[in-house]
C-alpha cells in the first residue's frame, strides 16, 4: 500500500463522528464500549461496532485492566485532527479570517486552541480583557493593536505590580491611542508605572494577531483575511495547552520586536 494511500484509509477510518468522539473520550479517560454508549446517547451495538473498526485500525486496543486505550498511533492521528476540529468548529469565523503574519509552526500546532471558546462582540472582549488582567498573579502579557489604557485598567496594571506581577505589552507600531492619553502621561499614577521594574514595553510593525494572557487563562484575536486586526471577536480558554500556545507565541513575537516609542503612536 502506496503512502498515499495509507493516508487516505486513515481519513476513511475517521470519517465518522461518533469514532472521532469516541477517541476524544479515550484520549483523557480509559473505558468500555457500553459507558461510552452511555455517554453518547447511542446503541451499544453502534458504538460496539466503532470500536472495533478502532481496534481494527490499530487505534485502541484492551488493556490488562478490560478497557479500552489509544494506541501511540490513535493518539498521534487524534493529534493531527485537532486542528481540523478547530477550524471546522469554527468555518464560520474562519470563513473571513486568517493567520495573516502567524509563523508556520504556530498555524501547525492551531489544535492547540481546539477547546477555545468563541467570544463574540467588543464589548464583551473588552471584559474579558479586564478580568484577564484582574487575574493575573505571576504576569501579565499583552500583544495589542490599540492602546486600552482606561482609568479601571490603569488602576488594575498599578495594583499588580505593587504585588510584583511582571508586566509586558507589546503594541503595533500603528496603533491608534485615546485623546486623553496625552494627559495620562501626566498622571503621576501613569508615570509610576513607567518607572515599575516588572513594567515592560515593546513595538512590532507586523502585528495582526492579538494576545492578552496570564499564567491561567489567555485569549487571542485572529485578523481578517486582508490582515486588518479584529479585536471584536475572540478565543478564550484556560486549559495548559491553550495557554501554552499563546504564551509562545507572545514570547517569539517579543523576541522579534524593537523598543517602544511614543512618537510611533497615532491619534484617533
């Protein structure tokens, strides 16, 4: 059998919701085909079935215990669907949006977001932001595109690194920023925070995607498929592999960004 088309029996074998959800399932807990006939609403002789075209491909097998597995093959197919889970979840979003200026390996390892969940609405982005910054203990990370500093934000940013928490916001050399912000950086508040040693800053000329996380949950706004920057729609999660994700991302970007500047800033 050609490589091809030992790909293509693979798809075939995985053409089914059912069998897909049954490795999901046996991806974070072993069981029998009746609990997972349980778990799905289904028949016992369905779901028996599946297991046994599973087996058959070599992707579960019985353990000692009389439960069913994944094998290291079931779990590495199972790892390479998550980013067709993800973006088929999502074919309405990603109908209109890309990964414009995301680096191959970080569009690879997409599945790592698969459990994200779809926020949609300014808004509500925005609150999700603030609560995101309200929980940070450790730090504080921020890619943006235009410069939130309201007053509740500002209070929130001072009141994190009276508690040490290390603070980094890396901004899109276009970004467009607030009329009061001239008077922000009169504010003696404003300026403490500029001198603060945990408070860091960075500019990237080539920001499209949009990060805001701490060290238990993160978010990220992907762009329109002309690049422009959408921050009113969101993924949001804290599961370790999502966080790791964008955390990775932030700190490759971070490393490709040069010195912030407040002459590249740009009224509204």
């Amino acid at each position: 059998m050609s490589t091809s088309e030992n790909l293509a029996k693979y798809f075939f074998d995985m053409a089914s919701w059912q069998r897909l959800e049954i490795l999901m399932y046996l991806s974070k807990k072993n069981s029998t085909p009746s609990d997972l006939a349980k778990f799905l609403k289904s028949t016992n002789q369905e779901v028996h079935r599946n297991f046994e075209r599973l087996k058959k491909s070599n992707f579960i097998l019985k353990n000692s215990d009389g439960l069913y597995q994944l094998t290291t093959l079931g779990q590495m197919v199972l790892i390479q669907t998550k980013p067709l889970l993800f973006i088929s979840k999502n074919s309405k979003f990603f109908s209109d949006h890309g990964f414009e200026n995301i680096s191959k390996p970080f569009v690879q390892r997409i599945g790592s977001l698969e459990s994200g969940k779809y926020i949609k609405g300014f808004v509500k982005v925005q609150e999700k932001w603030l609560s995101i910054y309200k929980n940070s203990q450790k730090f504080l990370y921020a890619i943006l595109f235009d410069v939130p500093y309201t007053e509740e934000i500002l209070n929130t940013i001072s009141e994190k690194l009276e508690k040490n928490t290390k603070i980094k916001s890396l901004f899109s050399e276009s970004a467009l920023i607030p009329k009061q912000r001239k008077s922000l950086l009169k504010n003696p508040k404003f300026k403490a925070i500029l001198s603060n040693k945990n408070f860091e800053r960075k500019m990237n000329q080539n920001i499209t995607a949009v990060v805001v996380l701490n060290e238990k949950e993160a978010s990220v706004c992907f762009p329109f498929s002309s690049g422009q920057v959408d921050v009113s729609q969101m993924f949001y999660d804290n599961s370790q592999e999502f966080v790791k994700w964008c955390l990775d991302y932030f700190d490759e970007t971070w490393r490709n960004s040069r010195a912030f500047s407040e002459a590249k800033l740009r009224d509204l």
